[in-house]
C-alpha cells in the first residue's frame, strides 16, 4: 500500500532488529523506496549478535559454542566466554563496515541509525568504527534545519532529542531516541539499566544478572567484564543511570515534548513486550514517561515474537495525563479520541515493528510524522 504523504509532513520509515541479516537490510531500503519515504530510521539490534552474520541459515547457537559448568549452564567466568565476546566486537564491526554502510550509502535518503541492546556501543560512540567513516554524521538538534547533512547519522543511544530531517528540502521534525534496555539474562551490557531509580536487585527480572560485558576504546580487544550497578537512589553518572533518569534528563527542558519517540525497548504491558515465555519486559519508566510527556507516537522494536504473540497486533493506544476528561466525554466523542489512526496528545500509539531477523522477509512501520499514529506495518518482499 503506497498511502500519500501529506503536505505538512514527512514519510518515514522505521525497522529494527536486523542483526547482521544482510538481505533483510536490503529489502527494508528497497521497501523505503517503494513507499517513497523521505527518510528511514533502524531503531537498534542492527549488526550480528555474536561471530556469525545474521544469517538464518547459521544454526550454531552461543550455548553450541561456549563451555559450560557441571549443571549444564554457560561458564561465564571462562576466559573462553571473554574471548567469544571480543571475537564477536570484531565480527560486528566488520559487518558494519562491509555490508551495511555500502547499503546506506547507496540508499537515496538519508538513514538514522540506533544501536540497541544487542550492538556493542563503541562502534557508535565518538571516534569508533562507524564515526570514523567520512559519510557518517551525528544526530543533533537543528532548530533551523539545515539539510546539508551525511548520508548516515548516528543516533546517541543514552538518551537524545535529535532533528529528523527530509531529504530534498522537506520538513524537519524534532524526535526523541532512547537505546537502553531493562537489565536483562543477556550477557552484553553496554545498553542494560536498572529500570526506573529506586529499583532494588530483587526487583529485576527473573534470570537477569549483573554480570556481563561492555566494549570500551581502552581495552585490549575492545571487550571487558563488568558488573552493572543495582544500588537504588541517584544515578547521575552516565554509565549508571536508570533509564527513568535517561528519559527525566532527556526531556528536561520545558515546553511540550517531540511527539515522535524512537526507543528500542517498548513500554510495559504493550503490544510490543510479550516474550514467547509469556513475560511481560518492558520498561515500567518508559511507560511512566509516556503517560506523563504524551508524544503521539512512539516506535519500538527488541522483542522480536511480541507482535505475533498478540495476533498480529502492532499498535495500541496509552491514556496519558492529559486525557482527564475521558469520562466526561460523550460515547461519540471518546470513540473518535480512541479511533487507532487519530493522533492526539492526550492518547499516545505505541508502535512496534515485530521484526524477526531469523525470519524469510522482514517488517517495516511506514508513517506520515504528521499522523504518526496512522502507521502501518508491512512485510518486505
């Protein structure tokens, strides 16, 4: 379906959850093509997980590789596990560098690009794999809109509002981007947080640990061990912070917020956080920041099954504070408020993409940023 832009706004087009599957990539830009979109932005999980390169047909999983203790789990303290890991950084980065930049820079837009959870951070930061690269620029707020930018830009996956500029001298729109994740039983930990500030150990997730790896510029093959930080109370140190701290600074300054938010993980209790175990992990201060900040769209990817395990479902609207008069609107009015495809901003839609890289094609949210929560999601032939 190849739905008209309006005169006020611009045609994006959003995915996720690629991990290193280079013919989806391919098929997501050739989507955005065909969808005439003006701009396309991968929200996160962009390259390859560990040593292969996304490939459904590479079948060894971690634990087929890894060694293990007496009770059959993964022996993370191996020197093994370090080596994986660091092997791993390497792979990614060579896929970045080989695969997906030659497709963004032939695609005729310009590409935003997250990292997530999955993707080790100093390929993103300043001065790593990607910065280096000459067609690479970085996301910025521009209040005047200037379009002379590069053709990649990289999003700060910590918590930004950036400008989502149009290719050709269309519109800008401002837009808020968030990487972080709820600490998890994953290993990489470069993007993981407690999830709201006052949050105890015991309150994380059942499996997830502490223990795991992040990249740093520093270190000998670029990966080291770390054990995140579940202290509750202030956390204003960068490498600390909760993700409700990310989203209060973020947001901080006045006014209203952007109405488009791009965060890799979705809200608790949405379309977008089922897990096929049935357990619902999504971030509890992102849906706190949603409800109270009231964008009109947000767009998530990161679990990958979510969207089947609701049907097929991918969009649902949030009450948020402003919407205190439901109760006193009449039936005819509240059905027009909570028609989906009405953007209001007092009802915000959340999206998510359903993306599964294992899977033969890929999806993609194509919407209008003048009604975002008109999106629609399609499969990539």
């Amino acid at each position: 379906r190849n739905w008209s832009l309006s005169p006020w706004g611009m045609k994006v087009c959003f995915s996720a959850d690629i991990h290193g599957n280079t013919d989806h990539l391919r098929r997501i830009l050739r989507c955005a093509t065909e969808q005439g979109c003006e701009t396309v932005v991968l929200g996160g999980d962009l390259g390859p997980r560990g040593q292969g390169w996304g490939h459904p047909s590479e079948k060894k999983r971690i634990r087929d590789i890894l060694p293990h203790n007496n009770d059959g789990s993964i022996a993370w303290d191996h020197a093994d596990c370090l080596t994986h890991m660091q092997e791993g950084f390497d792979r990614q980065g060579q896929w970045f560098v080989e695969e997906m930049m030659p497709l963004l820079e032939a695609h005729r837009t310009t590409v935003y690009i997250m990292p997530g959870n999955s993707d080790w951070k100093h390929h993103f930061q300043p001065g790593g794999t990607l910065d280096k690269l000459p067609s690479v620029g970085r996301a910025y707020c521009d209040d005047e809109c200037n379009q002379d930018s590069p053709k990649v830009m990289i999003i700060n996956g910590e918590g930004q509002i950036f400008t989502l500029r149009s290719t050709g001298g269309g519109p800008c729109v401002p837009a808020l981007a968030l990487s972080l994740v709820p600490i998890s039983s994953h290993r990489k930990k470069d993007w993981e947080r407690k999830d709201w500030r006052w949050q105890e150990e015991q309150q994380l997730e059942p499996g997830a640990s502490l223990d795991g790896f992040v990249s740093s510029g520093h270190e000998p093959g670029y990966v080291k061990r770390k054990r995140l930080s579940a202290k509750p109370g202030w956390d204003g140190k960068l490498p600390e912070r909760s993700i409700e701290t990310a989203l209060d600074e973020a947001l901080r300054d006045d006014g209203e917020a952007p109405g488009i938010w791009f965060v890799h993980c979705p809200p608790r209790h949405t379309v977008g956080d089922l897990t096929s175990r049935g357990e619902r992990v999504g971030s509890v201060a992102l849906r706190a920041a949603i409800e109270r900040h009231t964008p009109m769209a947000t767009f998530h990817g990161h679990i990958h099954e979510s969207v089947d395990q609701h049907d097929g479902m991918f969009k649902e609207h949030i009450a948020t504070m402003n919407d205190m008069g439901a109760r006193e609107r009449k039936p005819e009015e509240e059905a027009e408020r909570t028609r989906v495809g009405t953007s209001t901003r007092d009802r915000c839609t959340v999206v998510s993409v359903g993306n599964d890289f294992r899977a033969e094609a890929p999806h993609v949210i194509v919407f209008d940023t003048d009604d975002p929560g008109n999106a629609v999601r399609m499969k990539c032939a």
